[in-house]
C-alpha cells in the first residue's frame, strides 16, 4: 500500500483534506482506497471537557473521514471497485469513561461506514470500519506511561497490545480482492474487548 505526503494537509480543514485527495489524485492518476486513520485522544471528565478538544476530536474522527469520501467519491467510483476503510477504534462499539469526544466521533464513524456503503453499492464502493483494541502506538504509548499497561488492556481479552502490522494487515484485506464482501460492517480486532 502507498500513501501521499501532504505538507499542508490539516485533516481538521476541508482545504486539507481536499488538498489530501487531489494530491494522490496527482500523484497516480487514480484513487481506488482511502484509509482514514488519523487521531488524537483527550482525557476528561464531561463536566471538565474542553469544548475545544471535544470540536477537535470531532473534526478529525469524523469530519474527515466523511470529506475525504465525499472528495474521494468519483475517483473511488471510476475504479469500478472502490473501498473507504475507516481506522476506527474498539471504541466504535463500546464507551470507556472520561473519553467523551473520541468516543462520541468513533461511534458516528460507524454510521457514517453504514451510510457510505448503502450510497457507495451502486457505484461499486464498499466502505469499511477497522475496530482494533489498544495498538502500540505513540498515543496508546503515551497511555500507558501515564496509567500502567495493565490498565490500559484492562477490557482485552487477551492481554496484550496489537501491533501496528497487525491492524495494517486487516486493512489490506479489506482493500484487497478479498475484501469485497465487506461492507457497511465493523471489523472488530480487539483482542476480546468487546466479547463481554
């Protein structure tokens, strides 16, 4: 899988994200996936959010997504086998306290996936949301400085952190030959998180 590099491509702007499509769009002529994936997290109680996190969060997680395919959309449907996959998160299909915005956005990812995918049918694009557990990354990373590891795995089953390969192959099935069974569908890989 290849990505662009976008100097000015603020994903919380439409300009950005506009400038990500037609960037990629430059660069090789045509566009058959898109993966959003970006994200930031921000801890509080409701009483305590910060309007402006809260407004962030929601630009990124899900304002993004939904104008990078609707930027996308024609280039996905001239592929004749167009594929959206969302990085959401275990957090699409399950809260956790005190994480209000990043919570509230991946929830409506998931609907987002489900109303892509019904509009997307005709025109041959499926659209998917990844739903990992706890992956090492710089922002789990962070979490479990501050918390512990124990804590952060808390809710999986199986008490580990996935990798980030891990997510990146489930993506690349998704977006494969073999993925084309799939959408409107979270595809949970939570280690058991969301078994309970």
């Amino acid at each position: 899988m290849h990505g662009v590099d976008v100097e000015d491509g603020d994903l919380t702007t439409p300009v950005g994200n506009r400038a990500v499509v037609d960037a990629a769009l430059a660069e090789y002529g045509r566009l058959d996936a898109i993966v959003p994936n970006a994200g930031f997290q921000h801890v509080a109680p409701v009483r305590d959010f910060p309007e402006e996190r809260w407004d962030a969060l929601i630009a990124l997680l899900l304002t993004s997504p939904f104008l990078l395919a609707k930027y996308a959309w024609d280039a996905l449907a001239a592929s004749g086998d167009g594929r959206i996959c969302v990085v959401a998160s275990a957090h699409a299909l399950a809260a956790s306290p005190f994480k209000a915005g990043y919570v509230a956005a991946k929830h409506g990812v998931l609907g987002l996936v489900k109303t892509l995918a019904l509009e997307g049918a005709a025109a041959g694009i499926c659209a998917t949301a990844v739903c990992p557990g706890f992956v090492r990354t710089p922002l789990a990373e962070r979490q479990v400085e501050e918390r512990g590891l124990d804590a952060v795995i808390e809710r999986h089953a199986i008490k580990r952190m996935l990798g980030p390969e891990e997510v990146a192959d489930v993506v690349g099935f998704l977006v494969g030959p073999s993925g084309r069974g799939f959408t409107g569908v979270p595809v949970p890989i939570d280690l058991g998180w969301t078994a309970a």
